[in-house]
C-alpha cells in the first residue's frame, strides 16, 4: 500500500505540489530512509534537473538550486524572462554552487542553407499538424509549403519556433555566436526534426563541427 501511494498522483494537483514531488525524488535516490525502497534507484544520489517551458519553473529551479533547461525548441517566448529569474533567484545548492542554463533549440544543419531550408520544412509539417490537432507520423521534406498552409497557419508556426540554428556550418556558427551573445548558456540541446535519419545524421555531424569551431578547438 505505500507503494501504491507513493506511484498514485492526482494530475489535477501536479503543478501545485511539483516542488515537494521533486524533493521525494530525491530523497528516493539518496541514502536517506525513507518508507519505500526505489530499487535500484536508492542511493545513486543521481544529479536532478529541472526542465520547463514558462517562468514557473525558473522560480523552482532557483529556489532548489538545481540546473535549468528550458525548452525553446517549442515553447520560446518565455525563455529570456525565465533565465533572468533563474539567475536573479538561484540559490546555491548541495548539488550546485552557480546557475547552471540549457537551452533546448531546433537545430537544422546542412551542407548549404538552401538543404537545410528545404529540411526545415518536415518541422513546419509537425509544427502545423500539432496546429490542427492532428496525429500524423512525420513527413518527408516538401519544395514549397505554400500548398499546406494557409497564411494564418504560416504566421502561427513561424511565430511559435523563432529561435533556431538553421543553415550551412558558416550560417550556424554565426547564429550560435548571437544567440550566446545574447544567452551565454552552458548547454545546448539539439532537437533536430528530420526526416531523413542520414540527413539528420550529418545535421549532428556539422553541429558538433560548429561547436568545435565556436570553443576554438
């Protein structure tokens, strides 16, 4: 029966005790005793992070002094206000002394920006298909998306996914310099909606060239 309870949760009260059920987790994978046993998990002592798409979580994450990553690979507007709270709020913690920022980005690397474009657009199908609230599987990349959406639905997803490192090695690099000149995160995480695995391969191959340039290597 504590198992059981401890498994139940009530979604309606998530986003009201959130804090309290990430401090049970870690105190299920601490060395503390606690009424259950998280097996294999207990005792790990595995490092926490917290991942949100609004401000709420920055306050969160400050208040328990655990790294922040925010996802602007679909959820944007908020990530500039919600790293200036993490920052303004952060309290140092047992498992962090400083803030610690990453920042989830669409990234869509090719050979030239013209590939990468024509990449980009099986992620405007996604995008417009959540739009719609529909279930298609992904879609192969298209020459012109001018067909499938209608205007209102272009300004829709396109204001929805600003932030992006879309182009050719040079076009990223250079995107990746304003973006931590403005940021200056210390992590990035690449989502990447592709199509092709081959191609979504070598957009991983010339991202991590890009970030190889950009640290000097």
């Amino acid at each position: 029966m504590l198992t059981a309870g401890a498994i139940r949760r009530n979604n309606h009260d998530g986003v009201y005790t959130f804090g309290s059920e990430v401090e049970e987790i870690r105190q299920y994978l601490s060395d503390e005793p606690t009424k259950v046993t998280a097996y294999p998990g207990s005792g790990t002592n595995i490092p926490l992070y917290i991942l949100g798409s609004s401000t709420d979580s920055a306050h969160l994450a400050a208040r328990l002094g655990l790294p922040y990553a925010f996802a602007a690979h679909f959820a944007p507007g908020q990530m500039d206000e919600a790293f200036k709270i993490y920052e303004r709020e952060f309290e140092p913690s047992d498992q962090l002394d400083a803030p610690y920022r990453i920042a989830c980005l669409n990234v869509i690397c090719a050979d030239t920006d013209e590939a990468a474009k024509y990449l980009s657009t099986t992620m405007s199908q996604f995008v417009l298909n959540v739009v719609r609230g529909g279930r298609n599987k992904l879609q192969p990349p298209v020459d012109d998306m001018s067909g499938l959406w209608s205007p209102q639905e272009k300004q829709i997803v396109e204001s929805r996914f600003p932030v992006a490192l879309m182009g050719s090695e040079d076009t990223v690099l250079e995107k990746l310099r304003l973006f931590q000149n403005q940021y200056g995160v210390d992590e990035i995480m690449a989502v990447s909606y592709i199509y092709d695995t081959d191609a979504q391969k070598r957009s991983y191959d010339i991202f991590e060239a890009v970030v190889r340039k950009y640290n000097g290597e």
